[in-house]
C-alpha cells in the first residue's frame, strides 16, 4: 500500500514537473521562452538569480531541491549570466555517493568551471576516487568530467588510473579511458608520449566501440607521421572490409548504413597512408571499390561515405577503374538538384581534376549551371574549379567572369581573394600585352585598397622588366600600351590609392620614353592627380617623384625644361609642408633642375629601376682623402676588431687590479710539480717492458679508484713514455678527477641502398564518354550562348573531341611519372671490436691500499678472426687477494698468426674455440711485469694437455709450430 502511495506521488509531481522537476522550473523556462525583447528576459533571469540565491543560502537544503537548483543555475548559465556564487555547491555534489546527484553535480561542474578555474583542484580527489570505484556508472561520469577538467598539470596525478582503466571488463570504461587519454594527448603530448602504443593495441578490442574511438587518436599520430604507422595499412583495410560487409552489429547502422562514422574515418586514415605510396595503396583498390558499389546513394550518410571515397581515390596512387568510378558518383551529383550534393560534386570534380583533366570536359555544361546558379556558396566553389582548370586558351573566359563576380559582391575579404586569384592568372596566362595591362587596371580599380601591395610592387616590376624575353619591342610597346590606359584612367574619380601609385610611378619612369606624349603634357596630368588627392601625401610623393624624373630625363637629353605654373605652385606648397617626406622630395626637384646633363644621366639614368646597384663597401673613392690626412698627422682608422681586442685587454688589466678585493680568475700558469719520491721503475725496465707496474693509489673516504694496466707503447705509437693522466686525481688545486674518455669503439654501420624506381602514372583515359547533362531533361535545348561559354572554357562542348593540353596548364597530368622509393637494406660491415680501456695508475702516489678493478670482457676468438694487432691484453687483480697465480697472456702470443695459419683446415678451427674457451676461464689475474718463467713455455705445456678429440697437430703439423713462433 505504500508504495502504490509512493508511485502516486511520483506520477503525480511528474504531471506537474515532469521528470521529477517542479513546477516552478517549468514556468521559469516557459516564461524565457515567451520573452518578447531582451530587456524582459534579462529582467526574468535576474529574478530567478536572486530567488536562487536566497534559496541556497538557506540551511539544511534536501538533496532533491539542491539537485533542481543547480539544474536552474546551469539553464541561467547558459543564457549568458554569471552564477559563481553556486559553484561551490556544485562541487560539493560530486563528493555525494548517491550516483544521480554525483552526475548531476559533475555535469554542472563540467559546464561552469574550464579546466584553468581554482575549483579543479578540490575535484581531482575526487576523481580519483570515482576512477577506482566498483561501479562502472560511477567510473564512466568521472571519465567524462576528466576529459572536460583535467589540465596539463593535473594529467599525472590522473594518468595513472586512466591507464589502468584500458583493460576494464566494461567496453564502456574502454572506450571512455581511450578518450580521456586521446584528450590527455591534446593537452599535453608529452605526458602520454610513452603510452601511445595502447592506441594500436586497442585498434584490436573485440568491442567495435572501443576499436571506433580508437580511430579518433590514430587519426592525430597519423597526420602528424605517417611513416611510422605504414604497418597498420592491413588493419585497417581488414576493418573496412568487415564494416563494409556488414560484420558489426545491427546497433551500428545508421540509415541502414553499417557504421558510416567508422567508414569514414578509415577512409580518411587510408588516404594519408596511401598517399604516394604505390605499394600501400594497391592493398586499398579492391575494398574502396566495394565501397563504391555497395554505398547508397539515396541517403545524405551515403553520399557522405560516397565523397570521401572520392577523397580518398584522389589522395592514393591513381587506379583507372576506380577513376571512372568516382566519375559515376560525380555525375550524380552534378545532375542532383540538391545544392548541397552539387557544391560536393564540384568539390569532388576540383579533386580529381588534378589526375584527370578531362574529366571536368565531360560535365562542361553543369559547371557552367552551377556558375550562374543565385546560390553564392556553389558559385564561389565553382571559381575555384575553374581557377584549376585554367590555361592560355580559357583564361580570358574565366578571368572576365572573375572580375563581373568581383564587382557585383560585397563581401570585401572574398573580394580581396578574388582579385589576388585575378592577378595571379593574368600574369601566368596573358595571350597579350594589352590584355594584361587592361586586366590589371580592371582589377586595381574595382577592388581598390583590398589589393595587396605586393601585387601592385609585381605589377610596376613586371613593366619594367617586361615578360622576360630579348624582344626589346615587346616590352616597349607593353610599356606604351601601359601609358595610354593609365592616361585614359587617371582622369577618373576615386581611384584606390594604390592603383594611383602605379599609375605615378609608370608615367615618372615611361610617360616620355616613345616620345608621343611631351613633358609638360604629363607632368600637368601629375600635378592634376597631387592636387586632386591632397589629402593622400604618399600619392602625392609618388607624384612628385615622377615630376622629377621626367625633368631630369628631360635635361639629360639636351631639352630645355619649362615648368609649368601649376608644378611651380605645387613645389612652393610641399616645401612647408608638415611631412619631411614630402619636402625631401620637393628640395631633391629644385635640386635636379639645377644640374648640368652629364651629372644628371649619371645620378638618374633612364629606364634603369632594374639595373642592380653598385655599392662600394670599402669607400675606395676616399683613400686619397685619407692618405693626405694621415701625413698631415691625422690618426689611422682601428678597426672593431682591433677596438674590441683592446677593450678586453683593459678589462683584463682591471681585474688583475682588484683581483685582491673580488674572487676571479686566475690566469697564471701552474708551477710544474715536483715528485716527492723518485720512481722506483728503472729506466732499463722501462726501455725493456711494454708494460708499466701498476702502482695503488691512496684510498679516500668518499671516492673508489680503478686502476689498469696502461696501454703498450706499441699502441700508442711513440717510442718516448708518456703518461696517461684521464681520470687521475689531481693533486694540485682543489680535489678533483679530470674527465675520463670514454673507450672509442667503431660501430657497425648500415648503408641502406635506397633505389629510386619509376612508375608510370595510371592512364585516366576512358573506354567510352559519359553523358554531360541530365538525361532526365531531354525536352531541354541548350542555348547558343551556353555552347559558345562552354567552347570558351572547355575548347567546345562535344563530348569526344580530345585536344592536347596546353604547356603552361596549372593542373598536374595524370600520365606525370611518381617516384616510388624503396629502402633496400644492405648487409651490414663487419664491426670491429671494441677494446675497454680503463683509467691509467697514478704512478705519483705509492701509498700502499687495496685496488678492485673489473676483469675485461675480450674474446679472444674473435681476435683471432678479425687478425687485430693486439700484443697484449689488460690484466687484472683479484680483491683481497696476495700472491695470486699468474695467467700467461694468450692472445698476445697469437697476435703475429699469420691468415693462412688461420684458415687452414677444420681442425685450426678446433685448436683455436679451445684456445678461446680456455682463454674465457681465466679473465682473472694478476698484473706482472715482463720477469719471471717465460708465459711461451707455460703456454705450450697447458696448450698440449688440453687437446681434446681431434689432434691439431696430425693434420697440420706445420701449425702448432707456427701458433708458437
């Protein structure tokens, strides 16, 4: 009975509230939504934040209620307001065990703080907490809240348990740890740089979900190397295939498409690693062409998967059955009357155009409808089609319609875009001179300042220069066609700025040079354009500048130079003018007006703005100057150098100065030390002995010595005795060791062979041509004008007709040839081995202590193989031990064997693995010096107890003699 009273209660609030909520919160929602301005909504928002305030304020609050009242904040929250003041009250409901009012509070935590706030830190325990519990709920909210608020220096107090949590029996807990890691590697990759191998082993999880956001990560790594991830081309063709045939569960379809999101993501994976790569995109052909068949095409995810097939056809190595393929679907497209699907098969047709340039002919006439169509999104993306398209024989269509569009748009960035695209083209394609100038001219004054500067800079250079060719007449008369549109122009108003430089600068340098216009009628013209622009000084200095010039090209032709009353005029007024600019300019006029014509042809010659200018760096031109200087007593120039020299000698005289009131550097040299006990080595021993006696060095408190024999003078390669102090105390100064090099080895190397290998690009040539236009619409007639567009841009509308392309076309061929490269490895040199060296005794201390050093690790077969002209191998002591027995140096014997003593018979190869396993049981013994029995004879008595099996000496007698000399 009471819990039919209970169910009552609950149905009942839920008709009031729904979902447990009040009545109160339904009417604050219903009451936002009917605002009817601004003001009565903020007015509505403010009144909840004050009742909401008043309310938390209030003590011992029922869970229910506090749970209502965040869920009432997070709505004001979310309409712009601040709800500090309850933020606290949100991360006190993440420490409730109840699971309900745990994901509420961490969902409002989630939404109120961001991941730098001061609140993160009382959550982390928190976190931790959840992240070890027993409830998997519990695990996956505290998963959500760490991929939303951990921060790059909370990760480590975190990462420990996320890791963990990859092997969780739930497929939920996976795919959530795979996730927070993924966010772990956004915020800082150098915290999970050493876990990125989970990602490859989750790429196997048995639960599609996990393997899903797995992909996700993969993606990243893959995108930033993909060299390294090469190996994974078979997985995720494998993957593919099975999402493709329909192998995951039903609950992965979507539109009855098997697991769309996953496809395309392992399309997107597969077309970075296909990617120039021949060998790795052959493994792709079979199941991206499965694809192609098997996607539906009726459905907005099917053509999504469909696109990004198209994507990935034109990323990998091209293969002509998958060409005409992605050709299918395009047409599809194009023929849709969806503007969406015609902006994705535009955008598809700029892609493979790159491959197939004859593509784009085959659907000539819905690129043109998709040109004029009113939707401005698909005529933008269009443009850019046809900028790929574009060659000599079209750009003139294309460029024509590029500038109409660009003066019929506002939009000043996308105008600025257009223009760039304009210039580009015009300089890259102009049939002609004329053409060109007048292009240039249509762009600087319908785009105006939106033009880069750059592009005006290009324009002046490309005049002066002309099209780089030795036909002087070209460039001329590009240069006067130039002249006569800018004279044309310049009498227009509210021209850009920039186009009035140009215009300026052409007229200062070429106004005159064909001698049709005069001085003065050009020099009028630019003082016309300084006076009706007075309020723009860098036009105005333009201006001035090509005045000057024209005078000065003038005098230095023999001409009598009148100027005109209004230049007198605008000379008086920009001499007090404000800017310096501007008067520099007008003194530097009067100033050349003055000058006889041999010095002004040599301070400006004419049509010289792009002769290279010479510049004397050492002032040669001042040497007499300076010589009749230096003998009236002038003193010589120091260079910095020598400035600086002396400068640091200063410094040095200074420190020595105070060098008894600051500590500093001492720069005298050491006094030479002086043994305190002469040597007990005589020298006979020495001329006699390879070998010097190791001496013990004092043992100190804090430090352990090694001490080892010194290396023969043999191998050092001189006959005088030098001693080796690396790694000897130093026993003048302060206490310390001198650094010790380390033993030097020569490492085998690789040489990796690395062939270069050419392969045809695959021919995109089709068997047969494809309709161009809706089939569907056959009553249509096409319009003349239509046609004579389409002949513009494609060379004609047939559909068979195959012309050559053009040289100078922008997009690359698909028959072009791509290298292959392919690692060869090659087989690795011989190393040579490696002899340790240990650090030399200090033969000036002869205190007497107990010495360890470590037994040398040298195998003395391989000496044998190798032939090394080593004499003598380094001994050792044993700790603690007095007296030990002496081992005979073996190798040292053998180290005159000649090859052929070597190789002889297997049998040599016997005598010498037993002289190399006896050499290996006696790595310990004692330094001796060269006294005593003779190790010859010892050698030989033990040498000839221990043959076993196969006497050496009954097959080649010849070769125990020669081993023993």
């Amino acid at each position: 009975m009471e819990q039919l009273k209970t169910i009552g209660r609950e149905l009942a609030m839920g008709s009031q509230g729904g979902f447990g909520q009040s009545k109160e919160f339904l009417d604050l929602v219903k009451s936002i939504g009917e605002a009817r301005s601004k003001a009565e909504e903020e007015r509505i928002v403010l009144h909840e934040i004050e009742t909401l305030k008043r309310r938390l304020a209030e003590p011992d609050i029922p869970k229910r209620k506090m749970k209502e009242y965040l869920i009432r904040l997070v709505y004001v929250e979310m309409l712009g307001h601040d709800a500090s003041f309850a933020y606290i009250h949100a991360v006190k409901m993440t420490h409730d065990d109840n699971l309900v009012l745990k994901r509420t509070g961490y969902l409002a935590v989630s939404l109120f703080l961001n991941d730098d706030h001061d609140l993160i830190i009382l959550i982390v325990n928190t976190i931790q907490k959840d992240l070890k519990s027993d409830n998997y709920l519990v695990v996956c909210t505290a998963l959500n809240a760490v991929c939303k608020l951990i921060n790059d220096e909370t990760v480590p107090a975190v990462l420990p348990q996320v890791v963990e949590l990859l092997g969780h029996q739930k497929d939920a807990v996976r795919k959530k740890a795979i996730m927070a890691l993924h966010r772990f590697y956004h915020k800082s990759p150098a915290s999970v740089s050493h876990l990125l191998s989970n990602f490859r082993k989750r790429l196997c999880d048995n639960d599609p979900g996990v393997m899903g956001a797995t992909l996700c990560p993969l993606f990243d790594l893959i995108t930033i190397d993909v060299d390294t991830y090469k190996d994974l081309v078979v997985s995720f063709v494998s993957i593919l295939k099975q999402v493709a045939e329909r192998r995951l569960p039903k609950t992965y379809d979507y539109h009855q498409l098997p697991a769309p999101f996953i496809q395309i993501r392992l399309l997107k994976i597969l077309a970075m690693l296909g990617s120039g790569d021949k060998q790795a995109s052959e493994k792709m052909y079979t199941v991206v062409s499965d694809i192609f068949k098997k996607c539906d095409s009726t459905s907005n995810i099917g053509n999504a998967v469909l696109y990004e097939c198209i994507c990935c056809v034109s990323a990998i190595h091209p293969n002509p059955k998958l060409l005409d393929q992605a050709a299918q679907v395009i047409s599809r497209f194009l023929k849709s009357d969806s503007h969406n699907l015609k902006y994705m098969g535009i955008d598809a047709l700029g892609r493979l155009i790159k491959i197939s340039p004859e593509i784009a002919e085959q659907h000539q006439l819905a690129v043109i409808d998709c040109l004029e169509d009113p939707d401005d999104t698909l005529k933008r993306k269009t443009f850019e089609l046809l900028y790929k398209m574009t060659k000599s024989s079209n750009v003139e269509v294309i460029v024509d319609r590029m500038i109409s569009y660009m003066i019929s748009i506002n939009d000043n960035h996308y105008k600025t875009y257009i223009a760039s695209r304009c210039v580009e083209l015009a300089e890259q394609f102009a049939p002609s001179n004329q053409w060109f100038i007048q292009t240039m001219n249509k762009v600087f004054e319908h785009a105006g300042d939106l033009v880069n500067v750059k592009v005006a800079h290009n324009l002046m250079k490309l005049i002066a220069e002309g099209f780089g060719e030795d036909d002087d007449t070209a460039d001329s008369q590009l240069r006067s066609s130039a002249v006569e549109s800018y004279l044309r122009i310049i009498g227009e108003p509210k021209l850009p700025s920039v186009f009035l430089q140009v215009i300026c600068w052409v007229l200062g340098e070429y106004g005159t040079a064909d001698g049709k216009y005069s001085a003065l009628y050009i020099t009028g013209k630019l003082c016309d354009v300084a006076e009706a622009y007075s309020n723009d000084e860098t036009v105005k200095a333009y201006a001035v500048t090509a005045i000057m010039k024209i005078y000065a090209f003038e005098i230095s032709a023999g001409r009598k130079v009148d100027m005109l009353p209004e230049c007198q005029s605008l000379v008086e007024e920009l001499s007090a003018s404000h800017s310096t600019d501007l008067q520099q300019r007008t003194y530097e006029l009067q100033a050349v007006i003055g000058i006889d014509a041999h010095a002004i042809e040599s301070i400006m010659p004419s049509d010289a703005s792009c002769e290279d200018i010479e510049v004397d760096r050492e002032l040669s031109f001042l040497n007499g100057y300076v010589q009749q200087a230096i003998e009236k007593g002038a003193q010589p120039y120091i260079s910095e150098n020598e400035r600086s020299g002396m400068l640091n000698i200063n410094n040095f005289r200074n420190q020595d100065q105070h060098e008894a009131l600051s500590h500093s550097l001492r720069f005298e040299a050491y006094e030479l030390p002086q043994p305190m006990v002469p040597s007990r080595v005589s020298p006979a021993a020495v001329a006699s002995s390879t070998e010097l006696v190791p001496v013990p060095e004092p043992s100190y408190a804090r430090e352990t010595h090694q001490v080892a024999s010194l290396p023969s003078m043999s191998d050092a390669g001189s006959s005088e005795l030098k001693l080796q102090l690396d790694g000897v105390q130093k026993k003048w100064g302060r206490p310390s060791y001198s650094s010790s090099p380390s033993s030097t080895s020569t490492s085998s190397s690789q040489k990796t062979t690395i062939g270069i290998t050419e392969v045809d690009g695959a021919s995109s040539s089709h068997s047969k041509t494809r309709g161009t236009y809706d089939s569907r619409k056959p009553s249509v007639e096409i319009s003349p004008e239509k046609q004579k567009l389409a002949s513009s841009l494609f060379g004609g509308s047939s559909k068979t007709e195959k012309r050559a392309s053009s040289g100078n076309h922008k997009v690359s061929k698909a028959a072009e040839k791509s290298q292959v490269w392919k690692a060869a490895g090659a087989q690795p040199e011989p190393a040579v081995e490696k002899i340790n060296r240990e650090p030399p005794p200090d033969l000036l201390d002869f205190s007497d202590s107990t010495v360890a050093s470590s037994a040398p690790s040298i195998d003395p077969f391989q000496q044998l193989e190798g032939l090394l002209d080593q004499t003598e191998t380094t001994s050792t002591v044993n700790n603690g031990t007095a007296g030990a027995s002496q081992t005979p140096e073996l190798m040292g014997i053998y180290a005159d064997t000649p090859v052929s003593g070597l190789s002889g018979s297997v049998a040599n190869r016997d005598l010498a693995s037993e002289l190399s396993n006896a050499t290996r049981s006696s790595q310990v013994g004692v330094s001796q010096l060269n006294k005593g029995p003779n190790p010859r004879d010892s050698l030989e008595r033990d040498a000839l107890v221990r043959q076993m099996g196969v006497n050496p000496t009954s097959q080649n007698p010849n070769l125990f003699k020669d081993l023993l000399g």
